[in-house]
C-alpha cells in the first residue's frame, strides 16, 4: 500500500518528475489545451513585439473605428502595443512551463473574454480588414479569427477550471529566473525594433522583394465582380432596376450605386505609387531603373525626427556624385515640406506616396530604402543610417557593402532569436529535472534500504 501511495504521488507539483497519471482523463484534456493556447500566445505576443509600430498602428485603427482616436494620441497606443505583446508572450510561456498556473490560466481566459466579443463586433460590421492578432506574419479574415478565439475561449475555460492539472517542467523554486528572463526578453526585442527596424520583416516590402513582382496580377486570377444597382424616376416615382431589367426610355436616370458581390485576387502590392509636386507619376521610372534608387520615407514630415539630417544630406551628396536618384516619399501637405526644407537644409525632391503605404514600407521616420531594378537591397532607420566615410565617397554602391544584399536570411534571424531564448530555458529546464530527478532518488533511498531490512 505504501508503494502504491507513493508511485501515485511521482511528480505532482512539487521538484519531483513528470506524472503518468496526469496525462489520464481530465489531465490529458488540461495539458492539451494548456499547450496549445501556449502556443499561439507566444507566437502572437512575439510577433507582435517584433513589430511594436504595426501593433501600434493596427490599434489606431481600432481607435478609429470606434471613435476614440482623438482620445489617444500615437504615445498611449504605442504603449498598449508594447504591453500587450509582452502579457501575451509571457502568458503563453508561463502556460507553457506551468508557473502560477492559476494567475496564468486566468489571465488567458480573461484575455480571451475581451478578444472574443471584439473578434465577433468586428466579424458582423467589418470596420477593418483583419484584426491583426499575428501582425503581418498570418492575416486572418475577421470570421476565421472569430471562431479561433471562440475556440481558444473554450480551452482556457477548460484550462482555468483545473490549472493545477497542468505538469511543471520547472520546479516552483527555480519560476522566478523564467519569470524574468522571459519579461525581459520580450521587452528588449520590442525595445530594439523600436529603435531600429523589426528585426523580422513578414511585409511584402521586405529586403529582397520585388516591388513589380509584388503588384503583379497573375494570369487566370480570380476577378472581382460588382452589381450595378441604377435608380431611375418616372411620374414621380423613383424605383431601382438592375442591368438585366432595365427599363425603356420613358424613364429618368437619377443614380446608380455599385457594389462589390466578390473580391477578386488582390496582389500583395496594391497601393504603390509615387507622384511628384507637379502631379506627375514617376512610378514606373523609379521600379524600372536599372541603378540605385534612394527612398527617404517619412509618412508625416511634421512628426519625423530630424536629428540625422546632416547625414541624410551626406547620403543625397553621395547619390548626386554617383548620379544615383534621391526622393523622399511623404504624404504630407506643401507647408509639412517647406518646415522640414527649412528645418534641415534639404534640397532632395519631394513625392507624395500613401500614407498607408509609406507606414507599411519602412517601420521609421524618417526611413532610408535603397532600391535596384524594383528589388529592395537594404532598409535603415534613422537611429542606424549607412555612414560612407572619404576613402569610400568616390565608390559606386557595387564596391560598398551598403549597396550589396545582405545574407543573413530570415530563416537565420529566426534561429538566432530562439537560440537566445529557447537555449537558455532548455539548459534551465534540463539542470532542474536533473535536480528534481537526483533528490527525488535521494528521498527513495532511504525508503528501499529501510523496507529491504525490514522484510
């Protein structure tokens, strides 16, 4: 009886190992659920943080669409970005390695609470395209992450209601170090994607993307269609008529509305363009030359840092010698651009882009594209503008390795960031299980000595 009591208890919740039992019946469905809302916090916490500006600006659009936009100025909504991705990713890696298991199931049910009434406002009236919940890295409809909501909803009630059927892979002693590593972590990768650029790029202007490539519509794409309703009058009386039934002449044309029943293929790239101060669309000279083509990209001039801009006039003195073009692209007005002529001696051209566009281009402003044949060669903030120095002032971009892609692929980027986080925990949870293992051991010894001279 004594034998049995105490294989049952093997690695409940205190340092000793993994139960069997747990993964039976009730605590099977726990752990189940618990991994999967870890999971897709943690991906949705860390895709997020990676690109706090897109969380920032995907919240105004929330502001916007219910009015409050006004309220909050850009500072609040970047913080609401920042803090969100950092609660998400750490609720995801506390469920993940069960610590304050009843704090962390509870903070994801109640995070799923507010998301899912939002998710189902947002799938019957379409204020905006998609929620945004994975960033640019997976772009859900508004009904798809509706019923992922729904559905994460009901595993973190399941979860909430018996969190401490979830096992530990740490022991309770050692949750701070993960506790904080893991706040921290998430900080930090926010902290310099602010300062510089998302060091993961999921936008369809990433370095190495073709711009044309991106606005091209494939042969035998699907098409959208529209329905033409016209309103037509006649003896006073206005009435609706599609094309099909139409009318003879006897009536009156008074309006016509036409809708969008389907939507057809849309490229990735839809929205590109650049147009000079004289109206004239100078895109299709930009992505077809040949050579380098300078982009300073500044959506709002009047909210653009100017503290670099002795080297940004560096940069278009280069581009001048070397007969390379030199825009900055904006959306801001005549009097935006005269302020930042006057503000810091610039004598580049101006071209108006979307605002939209521009944001979704470069998460910095200003922010510098260097540009060859339409492909995107490098991007920088200007926290980090390229520095050309006198011995390499009178080299073409082909001899300086500013003008060459890089070869750290995003595949790379994505193991160097795990390895900094996942490595780290992987040693912490093997030495832990180790200890937990060898005291537990250490515990049993005395127990089959004792029962061995006692038969």
């Amino acid at each position: 009886m004594e034998k049995q009591k105490h294989n049952d208890n093997i690695g409940t919740s205190d340092n000793r190992p993994i139960p069997r039992r747990e993964w039976r019946g009730a605590g099977l469905v726990v752990n189940v659920a618990r991994m999967v809302l870890a999971v897709v916090f943690i991906f949705s916490g860390f895709v997020k943080a990676v690109d706090p500006r897109g969380t920032q600006y995907k919240i105004g659009d929330y502001l916007e669409a219910l009015h409050l936009a006004d309220a909050a100025p850009d500072t609040v909504a970047l913080g609401i970005s920042i803090a969100l991705s950092a609660l998400e990713f750490s609720v995801g890696i506390f469920l993940l390695f069960a610590i304050r298991r009843r704090l962390a199931s509870r903070l994801a049910l109640l995070l799923l609470i507010v998301m899912t009434p939002l998710t189902l406002w947002l799938a019957l009236a379409n204020p905006i395209s998609d929620c945004g919940c994975f960033g640019d890295a997976v772009v859900l409809t508004n009904w798809q992450t509706f019923w992922k909501n729904a559905l994460l909803l009901a595993m973190a009630a399941i979860v909430a209601a018996k969190p401490t059927k979830m096992f530990r892979f740490v022991s309770e002693s050692n949750q701070w170090i993960v506790i904080n590593y893991t706040i921290l972590f998430i900080l930090a990768i926010s902290a310099r994607s602010l300062y510089d650029l998302p060091q993961l790029d999921f936008r369809p202007y990433h370095v190495g993307a073709s711009i044309p490539d991106g606005m091209a519509i494939p042969d035998g794409a699907e098409q959208p269609q529209f329905e033409t309703t016209f309103i037509l009058e006649k003896d006073g009386e206005q009435r609706e008529f599609s094309l099909d039934d139409y009318p003879d002449s006897t009536w009156t044309f008074v309006d016509s509305r036409t809708v969008e029943t389907r939507r057809g293929y849309v490229p990735p790239i839809h929205d590109f363009s650049i147009t000079t101060d004289e109206g004239d669309d100078i895109t299709e000279q930009v992505l077809s030359n040949d050579s380098y083509v300078f982009l300073l990209v500044a959506p709002h001039l009047e909210k653009a840092d100017d503290s670099q801009h002795d080297q940004i006039n560096e940069l278009y003195e280069y581009a001048q010698e070397h007969a390379y073009p030199f825009y900055c692209l904006t959306a801001s007005n005549e009097g935006g651009v005269n302020r930042w002529r006057d503000l810091t001696g610039a004598e580049y051209p101006f071209c108006h882009t979307d605002e939209i566009t521009l944001k979704t281009i470069i998460r910095s402003s200003p922010g510098l594209v260097l540009i060859k044949a339409g492909t995107v060669v490098r991007k920088w903030s200007h926290n980090n503008l390229p520095v050309i120095d006198n011995a390499q002032a009178a080299l073409p971009l082909e001899q300086l390795p500013i003008g060459q892609m890089p070869h750290d692929s995003m595949s790379h980027q994505v193991l160097r960031l795990m390895l900094w986080f996942v490595l780290p925990l992987l040693l912490l949870v093997i030495a832990d299980r180790t200890w937990a293992w060898t005291k537990w051991l250490r515990r049993r010894k005395p127990q089959e000595k004792k029962r061995t001279t006692n038969p």
